[in-house]
C-alpha cells in the first residue's frame, strides 16, 4: 500500500499539525513537544474519514474541510470525527474565501460551498473550463482565476 503524503499539511496551533494521505490511509492530528534537546511526537487522534492523495485542505477555526477521494468532507479538528461528507468533485483543490469554500472540481466545474460543520451547502456551481483540472483556484482584488493544462479563465466575482 503506498504512503504518498503529497497534501499540504494543516498548522492546527503552535504544536499540531494534521497530515493526511490518500489510499485508504486517511488523517492524522501530529501534537509536538520538547523539552531541552528532547522532541516528542504524539498522535492525538488517526482517522480514515479525510483521505487525501494530492489534494490540500483548509482550515476555518476548529474544521478542516477537504476531499475525501473526491467527496467533500469536513472533519473536525478536535476529535477526527466527520460532520458531513457531501458533493462530489472529484480530485479538485479548495480555497477559503471567508465563509465560503471554492472548491474547482476535476471536471473543470467550479462550486461555491457554505464553510460551515452544521450542514453541507453546495450555493451555486457552474461550468469554467473544459477538460480535467486539477489546479488550485486563485482569488485577487475580486477575481477568481482558474486553469488546467490547456486553457485560463477569469471570473469577476465583485458585486455591481
């Protein structure tokens, strides 16, 4: 069974980070300690409910909100446990922008998800680009960039 840990980890505090790893690996919560010259790494809690191959996750307070072989999920930090797992993009990247999650699917669509545990949200979703992506969306001065291997797109998301 591979180990591939290609997802950026999550800083949780100034001690703890969560990794996590996709092929049925799933997430982990890595507290550190030292004292003097001794470091010491302990495992709070290890869950197959976030597992992760390439994909990065965010983080909104004590949640983590990723894709769990494409199915968007949010964990939280505290105990691993899942609050929901809903909506499937495929092996797409996220982005936190305020309370909302931009998730750019696979499939070239781009989703906007309420970030909240209490329920899954999907608010509005459409078409971007053609064709597998599997790049991270950028937002600058009230512009969503997205792309793939073949082509860019830019949308205007600033209110008239």
């Amino acid at each position: 069974m591979p180990k591939v840990n290609a997802a950026i980890p999550i800083l949780v505090d100034d001690s703890s980070i969560m990794i996590g790893c996709g092929y049925s690996v799933g997430s982990t919560l890595l507290r550190f300690s030292h004292a003097g010259d001794n470091w010491n790494v302990t495992s709070e809690w290890a869950s197959k409910k976030l597992k992760m191959k390439f994909n990065a996750p965010v983080r909104k307070g004590n949640f983590a909100y990723g894709l769990d072989e494409g199915i968007l999920t949010c964990v939280d930090l505290r105990s691993g446990n899942s609050e929901w797992k809903r909506g499937r993009y495929g092996y797409g990247q996220l982005l936190l922008c305020g309370d909302v999650l931009i998730v750019q699917a696979e499939s070239g669509e781009v989703a906007f998800v309420s970030a909240t545990p209490e329920k899954f949200e999907e608010l509005h979703r459409f078409p971007a680009l053609n064709g597998k992506s599997w790049n991270h969306p950028v937002v600058w001065n009230g512009r969503l960039f997205v792309r793939n291997g073949e082509e860019a797109a830019c949308f205007d998301l600033r209110t008239q």
